[in-house]
C-alpha cells in the first residue's frame, strides 16, 4: 500500500470532562471510499471536523494529504473538500453563482472555472436551474449540487457528512453514483452514514461506539467476524453496547 | 393550573439561561440611569471663551474679570486676528467670543454708544442662545453696579419659584422617560422576537398541538417578561431614590400597579407583533424601528412633543410610552394621585384590550 | 479571491427587498421625520397669568408677553387654584402671578414684586423660560419708566449695548444643527447592525462551516464582508446629503471630498465594531441587543442631544472614545462651518486608530478552526 492519505494517531477532543473523540487510530487509503459509522452522539462528527481542519485536536495527530491538521489547518484545507450535514449552500444565491463563488473562494479562476461550471452543470443536468435560486430546488438536487461543489477544485479528500439524510432511496443511489465516478477520478471519500445498505457500497468501514473506534474492515470480512448477515446487524451488535445515547 | 405553572418554568429555564442577554436586559437600565442623570445635561459650563479686548482700559478689564470668575466660561484672552478667530471657530476650540471697541469706557462714560459684541457659534443653537444671554446679563450687572446702588423707581422685580425640581436637574425629567423606555424595549422586542423563533423553529407548533389552551401558551411566554420588567422597575427606583436623589414623591403602590398596566399594554403589542410575522429579523427591525423609536420621539420625554408639527402631535397619542411617561411624571415627580392620572390609566387599559383582543382573533383564525 | 467573496456579498444584498427597503428607505423617512420632531428650541411654553388686578398697566404686561412668541396664554384666570390645576395637569409650563392693586401700588410705592412658579421637572425649558420672561419685564419696565418718570428728574444713564452676531446659523434654526447630527447616526445604525448581523446569520445557517473549511484567508473573509456595507454606507450617506438639501436646504459649506473622506474612514471604524461583536455572538438575538446596547452609549453620549462641554469628566472620556462623537462633531464641522481638513485632523486620526483596532481585533476573534 502506497503512503495513506489519512494518518489518525490517537486523535482525541475532549470538551471538558466530556472525551468525544477517543485516542483513535486508522489510516485510510487513497482513493479509498471510507465509511465512517456510528450512532448518534458517538463522536463521528467531532473526529470529522478534527480531519478538515475545523476543530483542533485536544490530544494525538492526524495527517491529512500529508499535513498536520493541529499545525497546518490551512494547508489541508487546500486538499479537501466538504460538505457539512447541515445543507451549506447559500440559499439566496442561484445555481451558477453558488459554483462560482465556491469555486472563486478555491482558487479557481476563468476560464478554467466557466468550464468547471458548464461541466458541472451538464452532468447534473442543471442547466435549466442554473439562474433559480438554490433555495427553490428539491433536496435531493440540492446536495448533488452540494457535492459536486465540494469537489469542484479537484480535492485530493473530500468529506461527507451524513450527505443524503431526508431522501429517498432513488436519489440516494444516484448520490452515491457520484461518490463511485469521483472515487473512480482517484479522490478519496470520507462519509458518514447512518443508511447500513450505503455501508455495504463502501470499500472499508469504521464503526465508532463511545468516541472509541470498535471496528474497521471491509464490509464483507466485518459480517464475517461478527457472524452476521448484514451490515444491519453488524451495527446493532456493536452498538448494543453504547453507553451513550443522543 | 399545574400545566400553566409548567409552561411558564419552561419559558423561565429559556430566558434565564441566556446569560449574555439577561447581562444586558438588566445592565441596559441601569447605564441609561447613569448616562441621563449623571452625564448628560444641557446646562452649559466650562465654555471656551475668547475675549478680543481693543478697549483695553478698566471697565473691560473688570468685565473680564467678571467673565473669568463665572462658572459658565474659561476665559482664554489672547490677542486674535479677525482670521485667527474664525480658525478657532472652525475648529471648534472656542464656542463664543466677546469684542471690545476701542475706546470702550470712554464712549460709555461719555454717553455714546458702547456696544460689546458677542459672537456665538450659532452651529449649535441654544448653547449659542444660552452663552450669548449669560455674556449679557454679566455684561449689563456691571453696567447697573456701576450706574450706582440706587435703584430708579417704579422697579417691578420678580420672584420665581421652580417646582418640583428646584435645582433644575436633569434627572426628574429622564428617569420617567427611561422606565418607559425600558419596558417597551424589554417587552415588546423581546416578546416578539421570543415567540417568532419558536415559530421559525418549528417548536410553536408541537406546542400548539398540546392539549392545552394556545391563549396559555402565548400568556405563559410573557410571564417572565412581565417579572423580569418588574425587576428593572425596582432597580431603576432604587438608584433613582439612592443614586439621583428623585425619590418617589407619590404613592408608591400606586405607582407599581400603573407600572404593571403599562408592562401588560408593552406584552400585548409584542404578542400583536408576533402573531402578524414570522421571522425573526422582522419581528426585531419593527420592534427596533416600529416601536423603539416612537417611543424615544414621541414619549416626550427627550424631544418637546409642543414644538412638533401637528401631525406628528395627532401620532403621538398613538404611542403608549406617552401616556406612561405622563402617568410616572405625575405620581413620582409631582406626587399626584390617581385622581390626576386616570384618564391616561384609562387610555392605557383601553389600548391593551384592544391589541389583545385582535391578537387572540388572529391567532386563533390562523388556528383554525 | 477576494473578488468572490464580493461578488457573492453584494448580491446577497442587493437581492434582499426587505433589508434594502430598510436600508433606503427608513433612513430618509428619518431624516426628514426627525428633525421636524427633535426640535429643541424653547418656545411655546404654556403660560398662565394669574391676574387679580386687571389693571391697564397688568393687562398691558400680559399682552407683551404673548407677543413675544415664547409663551402660549393657556389661561387668564383671577384664581391661583386654577393655575395650579393648569400645572398639575401639564396645560401650564409658567405661572406668574400679578398681585392685587399691582398698577395703583408700583406709582404709590414706586416697586412692586410679582411671583412666577415654574413647572422645573424639565429644567431646560424651565431655566429657559424663566429668563425670557425676566428679559420681557425689564423691557415693560424701561417702557414704564421712560413714560412716567419726567425728563430731567434723573440724569440721563450711560449706555452699554450688548450686539450678539450668530456665526454660521444667524437664525439659530435648530434643524440646521440636528440634521448633520442625525445624518451621522443614521450612518452609524445602518453601518452597525447590518454588520453585526451578518456573520452570525451565516453562523445560524450554517453555511459559515462550509467557509472555514476552505483556504481562504481570515483577512479576505472580514474584507469581504466589510466592503458591500461600506458602499453600502455610503450611499446612505449620499441620500441622506441630499435630503438635507432638498427638504432643509443644507448645503455643506465644506469641502465635499473631505466630507466623503472622513465618512469613508469613519464606515470603516462602525463596520469593524459591527463585525467585531458579530464574531463574538451565537444568534442574531444575541447580536442586535448588545449592538443596541452600544449603540444607545455611543448615540447619548455623542453630542446629538447635549453639549459634550456640560458632561462630567468621565463621561467626556467615554464620549472620546467612542467614533460616533468624532464623526457628530466632524460632520457639523464640514457641513455648518465650513471647516478644512487641518481643522478635521485629530478626529480623523482617532477615528483612523478605531478603525484599524477593531477590525484587526475582529480578523483576530474570527477563527475558523474551533
């Protein structure tokens, strides 16, 4: 294996007496799609933000694209794109100017960035949009849109974080084709998830209980270890034993 | 009843546990007390006066002299050039200037014209108008000391009495002003503003569909308001008796209980405002525009509601805070009782039934 | 970058119909509302003359006292009771009182005292009005004099002549000197709280994560959000000038490049304290409170209302270090006296050090990574 995109060296953030994220260790490779899973409140979040840059380690390392996040936040930020669970594109902005903006703020410039955008805009079919406010489109489009902006200036990572809550199981496979065509284009994808069938479609999984990681593998040698039939039921095993709930 | 007592601990839990914008709910009164009685006064002092002396002789060097001596003016007598003291007052250094001809005392004795010319900057008004009357009484005091002590006859002299306020302090007229000031802000905005975002949140709604009167869910948010405005009204009596030296002239439950009208009629317009919007950054902007600044206008207590034209005289019956202004004038500074304030009581009331009675309607129209 | 960052800024704004419509239009529906209200000058003052002589030289007295233009008869009663009725109810400022036999006795003793009581709880006017009424007596009184006493009884008084000129304002109009003023609040409650809510709503919405998780620098970030509202301000401004000159016919005597200077530095000082508590907040409640805590200090103490000269040294310090009293007295300064740059110097200098502060201040306290 060539050298890991993401390195996590007993990462840890600690809000008070409260430890979110405890001393977690796990590489992920590039090109990888990674799952990251948990039940609510089992520090998935934190870890995550931790990765981008948001939030500074309390304790541990973690390299992202070969920066240090506690010392570097910025330089990694360079190398990754993201896309928050609370839907983050401006409202009140049309299609295109949101790719523009998102794009400007990235580096990109003309005429590289119109042709991005024309791109863009073709594969996902938006081109009738493009002048609507985003406010005014379905969800489901709105994080397609959402994600092809996060990887718009070509990240080596992109983080997700629960990117397809609310829609229906359609427009999920469509989301998640995106995922497989980006991930194909070499850029490793970072998600989390609660939908255990999108489990299933990620190359290796972490499952996360109590701030600690309790797992990590490939789904299929995952459901060979605990005995189970699916992902489902991996899950439930594991966080049967959650101390902590939302 | 038990489930009204749980609502309004709920409604506490939520505005006690924002500590930022309880400091300021309860910091706000007492800076305004400070600031109004302490430090904003329209008596001049301690004015930049430029004397220009071409007379140079003893009537203007006692004039002077008097001039240094009172409290109203620092004297600053340096020799300017007509440019150099239009510089000085383009910069602001000086706010008034007194000449004298040449050959000042002599025109005077001599029964010719003697005019001493003030020059004001007039940029500001009435502290010009104030200056220029203090410069002339001192200047005709001299003149009638000097004429001598004998008095010409048929001298009317007047005797004047200042009530209510002898010492001609600011602070009986603000701290009415204040407290009206206060509680629309704390009323109404916060009011408003509170039972939009349970609205923009979503969270109005579960409540709506509880098995419990909606009257009592909007009556339980005002609640703590309604204490929490009682609390200011205290604080700001307390340092108005303590700290002013304005204590309560007149009946002090009197007083509580025309406070606590008022608070309801602020509560109900705040429940009006919010039953007709539903966001946030519109509730506060016609709170802060809509209602804020009508009361600072036209509760008359900062601009004189006389000299207004009249149309703006007709809208200012329209704001509460006039009323309530008139109503604590009455009983605290000029300890009147409820014999003199309860046409204004009576206008008050009638307003608060009537926002409620319009809020209900909308809010249960919206209901059904 | 930073290109993006204003584009997206500008058409955020410009597409709000609600804020725009506040921005625009409250401000000169203020302008043109508020100094007709904020008149200060002291006239009309309710007066009652409580006359229980009804003498020629009384009723004499009372008309030069309705004609001098200060004072409103409200009542003309023979009964003190009546007046105090009048006082307590608000419909008399002034009572004087002229006693029995008040002609008959000041030939027979050749003095007589009339009694003035006086509603003080505004002690503006009350002072005011108390002296008017004095300055109005004497002049009756020089009158009765030059009528009754013979010529040649007493010699002629040497005259001193007092001649006040009113620099700048001959007419001691009270709008002229309110509206530079509330043109310079407008400015400052405009440029504040759209500043301070604008960070913290992206914060309520969230989207300021998708922000901090890019490259961009803190410094383009603050820039970008500083520049729209200070065009913004400007424009304003530009309204408010020519309402003044439209509905007051104010017309800067200044010069109106130094005039845009100053406000342009000034913008950059009020945008920076909005920005500077936008960091510091979680909700937009939060926000618009302590701006208008701010705001009211700065606003009372700024020298709209009362002479910074009256105020207690401590309080004149405050009002020093506050931007909104700098840009009250500059804009005054250009627009009433005409005054140059050099005069304007030192308040730009302190205006420029805010400005610098805050917004440094505001980068620092802005942080993307938590």
């Amino acid at each position: 294996m060539a050298q890991p995109i993401i390195q996590a060296d007993k990462l840890t953030k600690r809000f008070g007496d409260f430890v979110a994220t405890d001393a977690i260790t796990f590489d992920v490779a590039r090109g990888e799609i990674f799952g990251f899973l948990g039940a609510n409140g089992a520090g998935k979040t934190t870890a995550m933000r931790m990765l981008c840059g948001l939030s500074t380690p309390s304790s541990g390392h973690a390299q992202v694209a070969g920066f240090d996040v506690a010392t570097h936040p910025e330089d990694v930020k360079q190398n990754i794109g993201y896309m928050s669970q609370k839907f983050s594109l401006y409202e009140n902005l049309t299609v295109a100017e949101n790719i523009t903006f998102f794009g400007g703020i990235y580096g990109l410039r003309n005429p590289v960035l119109r042709e991005k955008r024309e791109q863009l805009l073709t594969r996902l079919g938006l081109h009738d949009v493009a002048g609507k406010h985003v406010g005014s489109l379905p969800l489901g489009w709105k994080q397609k849109l959402a994600f092809s902006v996060a990887i718009l200036h070509d990240p080596k990572i992109v983080f997700l974080d629960e990117p397809t809550g609310g829609v229906d199981p359609f427009t999920r496979r469509q989301f998640w084709d995106l995922l497989y065509h980006a991930a194909a284009q070499g850029i490793t994808v970072f998600v989390t998830t609660h939908y255990m069938d999108e489990a299933e479609y990620c190359n290796r999984v972490s499952i996360m209980v109590d701030g600690r990681l309790a797992a990590l593998d490939t789904p299929r040698r995952l459901k060979e270890l605990y005995g189970a039939a699916s992902m489902d039921d991996v899950f439930y095993t594991l966080a049967r034993g959650a101390q902590r709930g939302e | 009843m038990q489930q009204l007592a749980l609502f309004i601990r709920k409604e506490f839990i939520h505005v006690l546990r924002d500590r930022r914008t309880l400091l300021i709910l309860f910091g706000m009164p007492v800076m305004q007390i400070l600031i109004f009685g302490f430090a904003l006064s329209n008596e001049v002092k301690n004015a930049r006066l430029v004397v220009v002396d071409h007379g140079r002789d003893v009537a203007t060097t006692a004039l002077i002299a008097r001039l240094d001596a009172s409290r109203y003016f620092e004297v600053d007598q340096v020799a300017l050039s007509p440019k150099a003291l239009e510089a000085a007052f383009r910069r602001g250094d000086v706010k008034v200037a007194v000449v004298f001809p040449a050959r000042f005392y002599e025109r005077w004795q001599h029964g010719q014209e003697a005019t001493v010319q003030i020059i004001a900057d007039a940029s500001d008004p009435n502290t010009a108008n104030t200056l220029t009357q203090y410069v002339s009484a001192i200047v005709y005091d001299h003149a009638s000391e000097q004429r001598g002590v004998q008095a010409p006859p048929y001298g009317i002299r007047v005797e004047t009495r200042m009530l209510y306020n002898p010492q001609l302090e600011g602070a009986p007229n603000y701290v009415p002003g204040v407290m009206a000031l206060v509680l629309m802000l704390v009323c109404v905005m916060m009011t408003a503003v509170s039972i939009v975002r349970e609205k923009e949140t979503g969270t109005l709604e579960v409540l709506l569909v509880s098995p419990f009167r909606p009257v009592l869910v909007i009556v339980a948010k005002a609640v703590p308001y309604l204490l929490l405005s009682l609390v200011n009204v205290g604080s700001i009596l307390m340092l108005s008796t303590w700290a002013l030296g304005v204590p309560v002239q007149g009946n002090l439950f009197l007083l509580l209980a025309e406070s606590v009208l008022f608070i309801t009629t602020c509560l109900s317009l705040g429940i009006f405002i919010s039953v007709q919007t539903s966001s946030q950054q519109v509730a506060m902007l016609i709170s802060l525009m809509g209602m804020l600044l009508p009361t600072i206008l036209f509760s008359g207590f900062m601009f004189p509601i006389e000299n207004m034209p009249v149309p703006l005289q007709v809208i200012s019956n329209l704001v509460p805070a006039k009323w309530y202004y008139i109503i604590v004038k009455s009983i605290m500074i000029k300890g009147l009782g409820f014999a003199a304030v309860w046409k204004e009581t009576l206008i008050l009331a009638g307003m608060t039934a009537g926002w409620l009675i319009i809020s209900v309607k909308r809010f249960n129209i919206r209901l059904a | 970058m930073l290109f993006f960052l204003l584009q997206k800024e500008f058409k955020q704004i410009f597409r709000n119909r609600t804020i725009l419509a506040v921005v625009l239009v409250m401000p000169l529906i203020q302008l043109i509302v508020l100094p007709l209200a904020a008149d200060y000058e002291v006239k009309n003052i309710n007066l009652c003359i409580v006359d229980n002589d009804r003498s020629p030289e009384a009723q004499r007295l009372a008309q030069q006292l309705t004609a001098s233009g200060y004072f409103r008869l409200t009542g003309y009663t023979a009964s003190y009771r009546d007046a105090q009725a009048l006082l307590e109810a608000d419909r008399a400022d002034v009572v004087l009182t002229i006693p029995p036999h008040f002609g008959r006795a000041l030939v027979r003793d050749g003095q007589q005292t009339l009694s003035l009581a006086v509603n003080a709880i505004n002690g503006v006017k009350a002072g005011l009005g108390a002296a008017y009424i004095t300055t109005i007596l004497q002049t009756y009184n020089n009158a009765i004099r030059v009528q009754w006493i013979q010529p040649g009884r007493f010699p002629a008084a040497p005259i001193v002549k007092v001649a006040p000129v009113y620099w700048y304002n001959p007419f001691l109009n009270y709008r002229v000197f309110m509206v530079p003023g509330i043109l310079a609040v407008l400015v400052t409650m405009i440029g504040g709280f759209l500043s301070a809510l604008n960070i913290v709503q992206e914060k309520e919405v969230g989207t300021i994560e998708q922000i901090n998780v890019s490259p961009i620098k803190k410094h383009y970030f603050i820039l970008g959000k500083l520049l729209p509202f200070w065009v913004l301000g400007n424009v304003v401004f530009t309204l408010g000038l020519l309402v003044a000159r439209v509905v007051y016919g104010i017309v800067p005597m200044g010069s109106i490049p130094l005039l845009y200077g100053f406000v342009t530095l000034y913008l950059l000082a009020i945008l920076g304290l909005g920005l500077l508590i936008s960091t510091y907040c979680e909700t937009q409640q939060q926000a618009m409170l302590i701006t208008f805590f701010f705001m009211m200090i700065f606003i009372l103490l700024g020298g709209l209302f009362t002479p910074l000269d009256s105020m207690p040294t401590w309080a004149r310090a405050v009002a020093y270090a506050s931007p909104v009293t700098h840009l009250i007295a500059v804009m005054r300064m250009i627009i009433l006296k005409g005054s140059t740059a050099q005069d304007v110097l030192p308040a730009a200098a302190i205006v420029a050090t805010f400005a610098l502060i805050l917004n440094v201040w505001a980068i620092v306290n802005y942080r993307k990574t938590s």
